[in-house]
C-alpha cells in the first residue's frame, strides 16, 4: 500500500505527491505533482457526480476529502474504470477535453511547468527547518530543480566488529603463512645439514678404506689384491721371539708382525736352516747365529737377509713359556698330534697332550706341545705347533696395554735391551687384539734345501707380510753338501741336517740310498773343495780317511753318503 506524502503537512508547500520508483533500499521514492489549471466537468453518460472516490487504476488522483455530514455526494464511479481528474485541493477545475474511458484524464495544451520540491520517503522525519539557515536556492543554470542535502539521505555503514573480525583473521593468515615458511626453512636447514654431515662421513669412509688398504679396485701393482698402499709403504712393527728349550736344548725363531696399515698380525715362523751371513761376511744359519752372535748380532742378520726392520729381541725361555700360559688362563688350541709327558720315562702311558679340536693346555702342556718333534718330522712340524701356542696365548692375553704390562713384568725375565717390558706389553696388546677379532695368521718362511730364499716362493711372506725383498748370502758362500742317508735309520739324515746347518754348511737333500753301507764316504769334486770336504767329516764325526776324490751331486761341492760308521752323538 503506497500512502502518500503530503507536502504541506511537513511545511514545505501544497500539492500532491505520487511515485516515482524505489530507492537502492527498496523504499518508494515520491515527486511533488505540478500544479494544473482547474480541468472541465467531464460528462457522465450515467448522470453521477464526480466526487470522493477511489482510482481503481491507480492513476494517483484522489478527490478531495468532504467533510462528515457534507451535502456533496461522492463521485460516480465509472463503468469503465475511469473518473473525473481528482482535484485534492477542491480547486473545481474539470478536464474540457472530456474523459478517457479508460480512466486516463485527459487534457489539453501544455501545462505549465512549476518549480519542484525534494521528494521524501515515507515513514522518514523531513529534513529539519533550522530557522537560522539561508533560504535554499536553487542552482544557477538548473531552473527548477532544488537543491540536495545530505541529511535528506540515510546510509548503511558497515558494523565495526566485521572489520576487526577481518582484521583478526588477516593476521591469522598471515602469522599462519609466516610459521609455514619458517617451517620449511628450517627443514631445508635440516636437510642441507644432514647431507653435509652425510657426504663428510662418506669422505671419512672412503679415505679410511683408502688408508687401510681395503678400498676394492685401487689395488697397486705392488700390493696385495684389495690394497691401495703398496706393501713397501705399510706400516708395520716386528720383534723376533727366540725359544730357547732348556731341558733338551735347540731353539725356535718367529716374527711377530703388526700390521697398523692393514690391521693384520702374522707370526712368521723361520726355519733354523735359513741361510744368514755373519759379521765376518762368511755364511751361517739360523740356529748357529742365535747361539754364538747372540739376539743383536742375529737381529741384524735377519734384517739384511728379510729386508725388514725388528725393534727388538725377546728372548723366552721354556720355563718363561710355561708362566706365561698360566698368567693367561690357559690356552686353547687344536693339537694335530698326541704329545707324550718328557718326565715320564715309561712307554705305554697315557700322553700329556690328546690330539683334536679345542684342546685345553696349562703351562706345561703347552711347552711340551710347543717344543715336541716326532720321529722322522721336519722342524718346520715343530715350528707349526710354536706357531699355534704363540697364537692362543695372543687370544687369552689382555688388549689393555697396562694390563698386558703387567703380565710381562709378571714374568720376570731380563728383556733385552732393545725391548723394555712396557714395549712389549703395549705391542703384545695390540696383537691381543687383532688375534681376537680374527685378524691374525701363522705363515711359514719357505726355504729352500741349501737355506736359501727364493724369489718366487719367499714373495708370499717376505714381500706381502714383511714388505720386504729377499736377499740370501751368494752361492759360493756357503759350502754345499748333499747327504745321502745308506744307515737304514730314516732320523739319521735330518740329525746330518741339522749338524751340517749348524756347522755353517748349506745342506742339500740327496734322498735315502737303495740299500745300506758300512762306511760312510765324503766326496769333492774340484780340488778346491778337497779342505771343505774334510771339514764336512770332521764336523759329522766321519774319519779323515772317508774323504776321497770323486763325482759329485749336481749343485753341491760336497756328497756325503752316510753309512753304518755314523754316530750323530759323537759329531
């Protein structure tokens, strides 16, 4: 329903309003309607009288009101619709030009223009009247349009809660957004650190296998396969051992190597026959050097002969041997032969030492596993057992140095000089150590008939494990002598052996004579070797008269062929 505004109640003159559409709020927005010349009693064919009534289509007139009791009487209505022009003031104008029947007024000639107010909203106050204000003008060169206020108007502001809340939120995002990327900031600081971390043990890894020599595929044509550092460069540190057996005499020799390059430990066991030169330049052996020059003198010979460098000499003695097992705790070991008791004189008793797997030996047993030779057996059968009792008393012994010092000191004995008790327990530990993570092995010096080294079968030890070059006295330095065995008794020709190699000979092995003799025969081929001859009976205790000119084995100076006259005792 659409109510009308009056002007003139606000005070802002007289007239009527009608609608002229809606605000941006959907509120009717009205116009003043100009004022018209009074318009002619239209004709009502049906004879009724204009007056008070409704517009049944909205055409905005309205007759004016009568008052109650009023002799006027209301306006016929319209058949059609129509009705007299609404006069809301009673000024009695008509419209001459007669009606519309569709109850459109109609007029005639144009209608003046008159001056037009501001439009106000319903159910909105008027602007108020401020009896100070200039009288409102309207604007040069708009005639007849008013002017506009502001305060005519009604604005929407937007409530101050919404822009905080979006505010709020704003930051929220944001500091969101900041915690985010700081964040993955600092993962990427994580990830860039851990790759360097990554890379440098990488680097480490790399340059440790290199230094040990475990880096596959960096081997060196003089190195061991798998090695970068040639064997020649390696590091390592050695002392000789010499057991002395004191109850039936003879004496064992082993190096005992430490490899720092490669963490491996050896002990490589020396034949007694090992040809070695002397300090006067003539050539000796083994055994013979340790009992005449001592541990200095045979420590330099050993030196020239193996191309390596000792740092010291430990001399242990059986008894010395026996202490050191029980210090340990025993030892256990795998035996190869059954070792019978040497205090017990009787056959038929049960042996000291069983053979098998994981045997336990005490002191004594371990000496006398240590120092046993079978009927028959080469010593290098013998140096094999020195070999694995060294070795399990290397398993029992304590990788602590000030432990494994203690154990030496323990024992007692007068160290020679080169090698004090805390040098020898700090390296004994360090092989303790390496024999018990598996790194540790015995390897047999290969020598050959005449104790000299040859270059093909000596590189396997000399060259991989003491990183050095073979260098046996010359040829002609030693006297050559093969001896044929013609007694019967198979042990003669090894006790010939070791009498010869003691003797400063180079034994040569000549085998065992179809059948036997009587008398033995020592024969020289050159004349030159005619006194050599006769030293080699003098030393095998043979009668002058047994050297005889003659031919000889091939590659020695001397043949002896030992018949039923020979006594090992007496040489």
């Amino acid at each position: 329903m659409n109510d009308r505004y009056d002007a003139g109640d606000a005070g802002y003159g007289a007239g009527p309003y009608e609608l002229v559409g809606y605000d941006e709020y959907g509120q009717p927005v009205y116009r003043q309607i100009p004022a018209q010349q009074a318009p002619q009693q239209t004709y009502d064919p049906y004879g009724r009288q204009q007056g008070y009534g409704y517009d049944p289509y909205a055409t905005g007139q309205q007759p004016p009101a009568q008052p109650y009791g009023s002799a006027q009487q209301p306006p016929a209505y319209d058949g059609y619709g129509s009705q007299a022009p609404y006069d809301p003031y009673g000024t009695g104008t008509r419209n001459t030009t007669g009606h519309d029947p569709y109850g459109q007024a109609a007029t005639s000639g144009q209608q003046p223009r008159v001056a037009e107010q501001a439009a106000y909203i319903p159910h909105q106050p008027g602007p108020a009247e401020d009896a100070h204000a200039p009288e409102r003008s309207e604007r040069p060169g708009e005639e007849g349009e008013p002017e506009y206020h502001t305060e005519q108007f009604a604005f929407v502001e937007e409530p101050d809660g919404d822009s905080e809340d979006v505010i709020d939120w704003l930051k929220f995002t944001e500091n969101r957004t900041e915690r985010r990327e700081e964040a993955r900031r600092r993962a990427r600081s994580r990830i860039i650190a851990l790759l360097v971390v990554l890379a440098l043990v990488a680097v480490g890894g790399v340059g440790y296998l290199w230094y040990a020599g475990k880096l596959p595929g960096l081997s060196s044509s003089g190195g061991k396969t798998g090695t970068g550092t040639p064997v020649a460069a390696q590091k390592r540190d050695v002392i000789v051992v010499h057991l002395h057996n004191t109850g039936k005499g003879g004496t064992s020799t082993a190096l005992l190597v430490d490899n720092t390059t490669t963490g491996q430990g050896t002990t490589v066991l020396l034949p007694n026959s090992l040809a070695l030169t002397a300090d006067d330049g003539s050539t000796t052996t083994l055994a013979k050097s340790v009992d005449d020059d001592g541990s200095s003198g045979t420590r330099e010979q050993l030196d020239t002969v193996l191309g390596t460098s000792i740092q010291g000499t430990w001399r242990l003695d059986t008894p010395y041997l026996q202490n050191l097992v029980e210090l340990v705790g025993n030892i256990e070991i795998d035996t190869d032969t059954d070792v019978p008791d040497p205090d017990t004189k009787k056959k038929g008793t049960e042996p000291l030492v069983h053979k098998g797997s994981d045997q336990t030996l005490s002191g004594k047993m371990a000496v006398a596993y240590a120092t046993y030779r079978a009927t028959g057996e080469s010593q290098n059968a013998q140096l094999e057992r020195f070999g694995q009792v060294m070795q399990g008393v290397l398993r029992k012994m304590s990788s602590d140095p000030s432990s494994a010092t203690t154990t030496v000191q323990t024992l007692a004995q007068i160290l020679d000089p080169s090698l004090t008790d805390k040098d020898l327990g700090t390296f004994l530990a360090k092989l303790a150590d390496l024999a018990k993570g598996g790194a540790y092995k015995s390897a047999l010096l290969p020598v050959q008939s005449d104790g000299t080294l040859s270059a093909k079968t000596s590189d396997s030890v000399v060259k991989d494990i003491l990183g050095g070059t073979a260098k046996s006295p010359d040829a002609g330095a030693a006297v050559r002598v093969s001896v044929q065995n013609a007694t019967g008794v198979k042990d003669d020709t090894e006790k010939a052996r070791v009498v010869l190699l003691n003797g400063g000979f180079t034994f040569l092995e000549g085998g065992s004579a179809s059948g036997t003799q009587t008398a033995s025969k020592v024969t020289y081929a050159d004349a030159s070797h005619k006194a050599d001859a006769a030293e080699v009976a003098k030393t095998l205790g043979l009668p002058a008269g047994s050297v005889t000119k003659g031919t000889v084995s091939s590659g020695a100076d001397v043949s002896v062929v030992l018949g039923g006259d020979y006594r090992p005792g007496s040489s």
